[in-house]
C-alpha cells in the first residue's frame, strides 16, 4: 500500500506530538500503579462535565490541522481495528500528511473520555475535517464506499498533490 | 469491566421500541465476551436524516447500553433504502464488519 507507507512516517511524528498538546502526565502504560490511579480519578471526573482546561485542549487539538483523527494507537500501529479502518481510508483517499494530525487516545485518560463529550459521540475513532466533525469508523467507511468521503477531502483542498509516481521515502 | 446483561436480543428489542425500527439484525462480534456489537437497523425515523443525523439517534437511543459495552457498530437505513439494496443485492448483507478480523473485533481489551 504505497499511500501508507508514504504517510506513515508524517502520522508517526504528528501522533507522538499528541500527548504534550493534549495532557500533562507522559506515562502511556496503564498498569504501572500511579498512571492506573490517576486512570480511575480521571474517569470519575469526567462523570461531571467536560473541564475548560480539557475543552481548550481538546478544541486546540481539533484544529490543529485540516483532517484530525482520534484514534486508538497510533497512525503506525493502531490498537483497534475500527481505528485501523479508518486510518487506512485516510491513506488510501491520499490526504496530505502535512494536512493531517492523529491523537492517540490511549496515551490520554482525559482525552478518551473528553473527546466523547465533546462530539455528543460515545465511541473512537473520530474524525473531524475543517474542525466539524464528519463520523466515526461506520462514517467514514460508508462515505468512502460512496464516494462522499473524495469528494468532501477534495473540496476541502486536503489531498496530497501527486508529483508523478510513487514517491518514495 | 462491569457485568453487563447486554444482549444481541436486549439490542434488538431497544431498538425496535425506542427507534420504531421495522427490521433489526444485532450481531455479537465479540468472539464471545459480548460486549461488541455490530447491527442493521431499518427504522422510518431515518427517513430525511444523513447519515451522522441517524447515526446519532441511534446513539442517544442506546445511550446507556453503548456506555457499557466496548465496541458498536451501526448501519442505518430507511425501509426504503433497505427494500432498494435488497432488490439489488438478492438480499441484505447484514451489519456492517468493517474494522473487525473476520467478524471478530480486535483491540477491544483495550
């Protein structure tokens, strides 16, 4: 899959930025003890209301570029398979990686929780173009077999320009 | 995770009572902890809504049910739709399985 391959290395990079942008604590494992606690306080937190300090985030966070993914794992290495449909799609439909930033979801209890109340959407992916969110995994799925999906990335001047054949890495 | 009684019928019964739906297919993709999801869903209150409009309904009718399970797929159609992609296709192909390994989810423990 050539797209990907040419896209990967730009997801990578953009998707490690994530957690500096998005959170404070740095630690992405789970079962080490102190990330694990601040896990459970996180997720009784958000029981209440979305906090400023997460909506500013996560509203910096959506516009960061033309086309943001909020995945499980990363561009490279995805964690689920509906995260890792959807970001095939976006490979294959050629949008530009310069255009293009992924937030790992996983490496962020605030923001997997957050962003479900941010875009009134109970699951991840999520996928925003413009700052207006499209859908998740059915979404973009549907719309890409469509030919919806083309349509709006070519409206929204987000597809990488094609300098003849394959350009490599 | 929390004990769930969440079934492919419970779906199913949820959604034809709260979305009026004519035809539901519920689907376990689970690989048997079910608590993934996949469905069909032909309900008339679709009827005039795009797909993130129907998307969302359905969403805010399972509201409760999506909070407890790990993965939920949807595929929403107008009994219009349906009638039409089943003429065309000599029958319905069911819930969608995009993003699953062989109708199985991955990654869910996650």
């Amino acid at each position: 899959m050539l797209s990907r391959s040419i896209l990967s290395r730009q997801f990578r990079q953009t998707a490690s930025a994530t957690a500096s942008l998005v959170s404070r604590p740095a630690s992405s494992s789970l079962s080490s003890t102190p990330a694990f606690q601040s896990f459970f306080r996180a997720t009784v937190a958000q029981r209440r209301l979305l906090s400023d300090t997460t909506r500013q985030a996560i509203t910096k966070a959506v516009a960061s570029a033309p086309v943001v993914l909020f995945m499980k794992g990363t561009p490279e290495t995805p964690q689920c398979g509906f995260s890792r449909a959807s970001i095939q799609i976006l490979g294959l439909q050629g949008v530009d990686p310069e255009k293009f930033a992924a937030f790992n979801v996983l490496e962020d209890s605030e923001l997997r929780e957050g962003i479900k109340e941010f875009s009134d959407w109970p699951t991840i992916p999520q996928l925003y173009v413009d700052k207006e969110f499209i859908g998740g995994c059915d979404i973009i799925v549907s719309m890409h077999q469509s030919g919806e999906l083309a349509k709006l990335l070519e409206e929204k001047k987000v597809l990488a320009v094609e300098e003849g054949e394959g350009k490599k890495e | 995770m929390a004990e769930t009684s969440i079934t492919e019928s419970s779906l199913t019964a949820a959604l034809t009572d709260r979305l009026k739906a004519t035809h539901v297919e519920v689907t376990d993709m689970s690989g048997g902890c079910g608590q993934s999801f996949t469905s069909l869903i032909v309900s008339p209150e679709f009827v005039g809504k795009n797909s993130l409009k129907r998307h969302r309904l359905v969403n805010a009718a399972l509201k409760q049910e999506i909070a407890q399970i790990h993965a939920w797929s949807a595929k929403c159609q107008t009994p219009e739709e349906w009638d039409k992609e089943r003429a065309a296709t000599g029958g319905s192909d069911g819930p969608p399985l995009d993003g699953t390994t062989g109708g199985k989810v991955d990654g869910v423990s996650q």
